[in-house]
C-alpha cells in the first residue's frame, strides 16, 4: 500500500471528479491520523472507523511518524508500515498507510507533513485527526495554527483524557504502551491488537517476540 496506493486511489477519484460535467462538486475528503503505531492498535482502527463512519471522509490515511518530533525510540519505520498495513487489512481499503512522512524527512513535524500533503493534492480536503491525549502536547507543537488553517482538525475522545470539544463518544482504553508492556510480561494481547497485527510483529521479532526468554531457574 503506502503514499503510492494513496495517491492511485486518490487520483482516480479526482479524475471522476474532474470529468464530471458539474465542477461545483465538493472535494475528495480525506482524515490524517499520524501516530507512533508501535504498534497499531483496535484504539487506533476504532478511531479511523468512527471517523469514516461518521464525518463524511472517503478515506483515512495511517501516517506512521519517521522521525518524531519529540524524539520518541520505536521499532523501525518499515516494521510499523507492515503493521500499519496489517491493520489496514481490517477495513474494506477505506482505511490507508501513507509514507509521507518518511518522503518529506526532516523533523516529522506535522505542520510540514501537511504543507506537503496540500501542495501535492490540491482536490483533496483534509481533516487531521488527534486523540484528546495530544492536547495537552499542543503548546509544544510547531505551528499549530498554521495546521488549523490547512485542516480541519477532529479531537476525538480518547478514554481517560476528558476535555471540552471533543468529538463522539469515549473511545477504547487501550494504548500502544500497554501493548508493549503485555509483551515485555510475555502476555498475548490479543484482545487489544488485530491478529494479522500481531503475526506482524512476531514474524519480525519486533518487541522482544520470539527472543529467548530469561529463565528463572
Ligand atoms: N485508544 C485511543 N482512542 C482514541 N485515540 C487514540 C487511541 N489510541 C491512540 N489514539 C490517537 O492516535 C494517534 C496516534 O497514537 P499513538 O500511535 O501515539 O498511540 P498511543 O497508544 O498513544 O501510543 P503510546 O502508548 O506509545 O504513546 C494519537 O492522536 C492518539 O491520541
Ligand atoms: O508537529 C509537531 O510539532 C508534533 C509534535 C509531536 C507529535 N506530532 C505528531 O502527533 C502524532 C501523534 O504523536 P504520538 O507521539 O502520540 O505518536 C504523530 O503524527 C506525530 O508526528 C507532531
């Protein structure tokens, strides 16, 4: 899949849109949702399902961070693209990875990411979606405003994290961290991860999985 798919997928709806005899059509809608995914979790696939479910997009693009912003050390990009598309392949292809952020390098800002998105699809109306966690991050991030002027920006309700102007319901209690913590114990989290998911990461060795384990006698 990729930016590559997203643009095949994009590009024909745009030429669909552009042969159409009426040009007053509205754009293709399309919502962000950038994240470690180290690794994807049924939080994230509830997230990008809430929203093609209920605010009109056709599409949800899966933007793993290359480098983040702030540092954070995470399985390989490549790795968390595999999940990511695993993860995918939970939805009927509404539901997209994206490189772009490994395209456009530098700091992984998101403000960046967006300008780029923009420039390259100028029929596509984007939409960035962050949990209510992000919040409290917000002051730290670059140009924060410049993003609100590029899309409209959905705060979903992540369970846990209650603030004013979020959209829809509480959404599931589960996070990349636990994840990995249940990992480290040993333990299948199988109830919190997709199963292809999860094969993903144990093909690959990825959190520990299939690294011999300590033995205590
Ligand atoms: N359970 C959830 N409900 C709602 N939004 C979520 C949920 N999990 C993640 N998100 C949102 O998805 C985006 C990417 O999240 P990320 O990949 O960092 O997952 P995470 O579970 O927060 O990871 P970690 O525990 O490693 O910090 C963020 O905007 C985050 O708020
Ligand atoms: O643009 C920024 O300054 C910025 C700062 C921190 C995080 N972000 C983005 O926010 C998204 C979620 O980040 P995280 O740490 O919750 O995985 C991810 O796409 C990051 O690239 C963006």
């Amino acid at each position: 899949m990729g930016t590559s798919c997203c643009r095949r997928r994009c590009s024909r709806s745009i030429r669909a849109r552009r042969s159409s005899p009426s040009n007053k059509r509205p754009a293709v809608k399309v919502a962000l949702l950038g994240g470690s995914f180290n690794p994807p979790h049924v939080g994230h696939l509830m997230a990008a399902t809430y929203v093609h479910a209920t605010q009109g997009v056709e599409a949800v693009w899966l933007m793993p961070t290359f480098h983040h912003p702030f540092g954070k050390q995470l399985e390989s990009f490549e790795a968390r693209v595999r999940m990511c598309e695993a993860l995918c392949r939970e939805t009927s292809g509404w539901l997209q990875t994206s490189l772009v952020e490994r395209e456009v390098g530098g700091g992984g800002r998101t403000v960046d990411t967006l300008a780029f998105l923009v420039e390259r699809h100028p029929d596509i109306q984007f939409s960035l979606i962050i949990g209510s966690d992000i919040l409290r991050d917000l002051p730290n991030w670059k140009d924060f405003d410049r993003i609100q002027k590029m899309a409209h920006v959905l705060v979903l309700y992540r369970a846990g994290y209650p603030a004013p102007d979020t959209v829809g319901p509480p959404l599931a209690e589960v996070s990349s961290t636990q994840v990995r913590e249940l990992l480290a114990r040993g333990q299948e989290p199988a109830e919190l991860v997709p199963s292809g998911v999860l094969a993903v990461a144990r093909e690959a060795g990825l959190f520990g999985l299939g690294a011999p384990r300590a033995r205590a006698d």
